[in-house]
C-alpha cells in the first residue's frame, strides 16, 4: 500500500535531517472514503482522526481531507528509494516492490477509465519524468504480461495501457479497488 501511495500522490517528509520520515497524504474531500480506507491501512502509524481543510487560491476554494503519520525510521529505507534529495523519482527496484495492491492503490491515487471510445486505463503519473516510466513500462510487461505505452500530456508524461492488455489490468486491481472508486474502472470489462 506504501508502495502505491508513493507512487501516486502521498509523499514522505522528514523534520530531522532524514533520521525519521513521515507520511503525508491529502486528496479531495470527494475522495474521503478512500482517505479513510487508507488511515484505516496505516491506523498503528497515526495518532489522528483524517482531518479536512478549506484553501482560498484566487476565487476558489478548495477542501480536502488527509492525515499524516508519525515520524518513523521504518520510512527511511522508502524515502530512499523515491526520492533523489527533494525529487521523487521511479525506484531502480521498482520490479520487486510493484505488487498488484501497489498497482491498485497507485491506479486509485493517479488512475482513471480512458472513455468508452479507447476502452481503456490511464495512470496520470504526471511528476515522473519519461525515463521513470519508461522502467514502470518494462515492469509492466516483465512482470504483470500488461503492454502500456508513455504517453506525452502536455509537458509531461503518463501511463497508457494498450487496449489489449485493459482486460488483464482491470482483472489485476480490481479485488482491491474500493467500491467508492470502483467508478474508475469504467461501466464495462473492456473487451480482449
């Protein structure tokens, strides 16, 4: 699950030079049933209900909901792997840490359906440059037999599952997709 939150949106932070590490994770309030689930997941990590804040950028607002873990050192080995100094970054072991409930978790952090047209799954890992991904490709293939391509978006780059391999993707997460945001796996089991 750390795994998956590293590699989506959650981030690890340290107030002590790197002794200890904590997790941070925020989304949406829309998303607060799968915050929750993911406290629930880290709950011996926190000493705190999820919390929910309100910013004011121009003339929005925007709410959202998250909590934040205990520094620890078990975090450290993690902040290793996904961060050179202040840049997260693609683990190099990458292949071992990746698991179908890594994949889940990073698919309902960065995730969505492309369109009944495609018929098809994007991972909008926008903060990774193209040689990250380029490595989560040959894992993907390697590993889980799943074939995506990198795709350019605008200046940056996500992940793109070839129509052929939407079926085995959807088959590989979906026991551990949780049903609030089961939406992202569209209406339908994409065709072979």
């Amino acid at each position: 699950i750390l795994v998956g939150i590293l590699l989506g949106d959650g981030h690890l932070e340290t107030q002590n030079q790197g002794k200890t590490y904590r997790l941070k994770v925020e989304h949406s309030t829309g998303q607060r049933e799968y915050v929750e689930w993911l406290h629930e997941q880290f709950k011996d990590f926190v000493h705190r209900k999820p919390y929910t804040r309100s910013r004011q950028l121009g003339d929005k607002k925007f709410t959202s909901c998250g909590f934040v873990t205990y520094s620890l050192g078990l975090f450290r080995f993690y902040a290793h792997q996904f961060y050179e100094g202040q840049k997260k970054v693609v683990p190099k072991l990458i292949r071992k840490l990746l698991d179908p409930l890594a994949l889940a978790v990073w698919f309902m952090d960065d995730g969505s359906y492309k369109s009944a047209k495609h018929n098809t799954y994007i991972i909008h890992a926008l903060g990774y440059e193209k040689k990250d991904l380029e490595l989560v490709k040959v894992v993907f293939q390697e590993k889980f037999d799943i074939d995506v391509r990198v795709h350019r978006q605008y200046d940056k780059w996500r992940l793109y599952v070839v129509s052929s391999s939407a079926k085995r993707f959807r088959e590989l997460i979906e026991p551990y997709v949780i049903p609030s945001l089961k939406y992202k796996l569209g209406n339908k089991m994409p065709k072979e």
